[in-house]
C-alpha cells in the first residue's frame, strides 16, 4: 500500500522525534550517572552518594538505584521531556555511627548540544555541553552541595512549598 504525501512527512518526523528521543534519553541518563559516581570524590573523606527516585520513598538497603533514579524509569516509553534525577548524601551524625540522608533532586534536559541543569529549588546551572569535562561536573556538583548546605542551614526558607527534597535518618 501506498502512503500519501502527509503521513509519508508524519512517518519521518516520527523517525526524527524517535532519534532524538534516544539521544536526549542515552545523553541525560550518562550525564546523571557520571554526576553521582563521581561526588563522593568531590565531597572528600567520609562521603557516601546514591541515585535515588526523584519522588517517592527509597530503601537504604536497595544502593544505587542505577536507572530507577531517573523520573524517565517509570514512565516506560522515552519521551523528550526534563528528566529528573535523585541524589541522596549521607552526612553523618556528629555524636553517634548513624547518619541521615539528605536527597536533592536534580532536572536535566537536552536542548541541542547542551545539557540544561537545575537543582531542585530552580537554580540554574547553566549549559553542560554533553562532550562534558570533569569541571563541568564539579559546577553541577557545587550547586547540590550548596543547596544541601542552604536546606540544613536555612530549612524553613528552603523547604517551603517544595517536594524536590527529602530526609532519610538511618538506623542507629
């Protein structure tokens, strides 16, 4: 069967919207994961990272949630849209062995060759170009440490009206 000239020109858009679909999704999703492997380095001596859902509640015992940090996992079909990526720092008790976990919710999006980043109160980080270097991870990382600092710092101005953060007290 022959296909008309419309749904010929609808059929390659959906080829070109499915490759870039691909490509926003692979490009955020190795972004994300290189940002969390390498914090516990920028952090220093003591500091324990994970990738945890951006929403909802996560498991100590569970680790890394490797693709299940990313807001894309429980959709099912890659879509182009912002993806959000949970960063959970243990930082730990002064007076006991125990810590609490503090998440930050990152947003990601591909806009040509740039990874556009936010954290989680709207900061915005600028353009990551996705041929990233390790300073380019360090700026992003500064932005979660800050942001983590502001929240145990000044929590009432920055948990107001938010669900880009959360706490998690580990067992003591």
């Amino acid at each position: 069967m022959a296909l008309g000239a419309r749904i010929l020109e609808l059929q390659q858009a959906m080829s070109a919207y499915g490759e870039t679909a691909a490509r926003h999704y692979l490009a955020l999703h190795e972004f994300g994961d290189a940002l969390v492997a390498h914090f516990p380095a920028y952090l220093g001596e003591g500091a324990t990272v994970l990738g945890v859902p951006p929403e909802s509640g996560w498991a100590l015992g569970r680790g890394d949630y490797r693709d299940a940090k990313f807001s894309s996992f429980k959709r099912g079909s890659i879509v182009i849209e912002p993806i959000l990526m949970g960063v959970a720092i243990r930082v730990p008790h002064a007076r006991d062995p125990g810590g609490t976990w503090l998440r930050i919710v990152v947003e990601m999006e591909l806009k040509g060759d740039t990874i556009a980043v936010q954290v989680y109160d709207g900061k915005n980080v600028g353009g990551i170009d996705v041929n990233y270097t390790d300073r380019d991870l360090q700026r992003v990382q500064e932005a979660i440490f800050e942001c983590a600092r502001d929240v145990l710092v000044n929590p009432v101005r920055s948990i107001r009206g938010t669900s880009r953060i959360g706490f998690l007290d580990e067992a003591t």
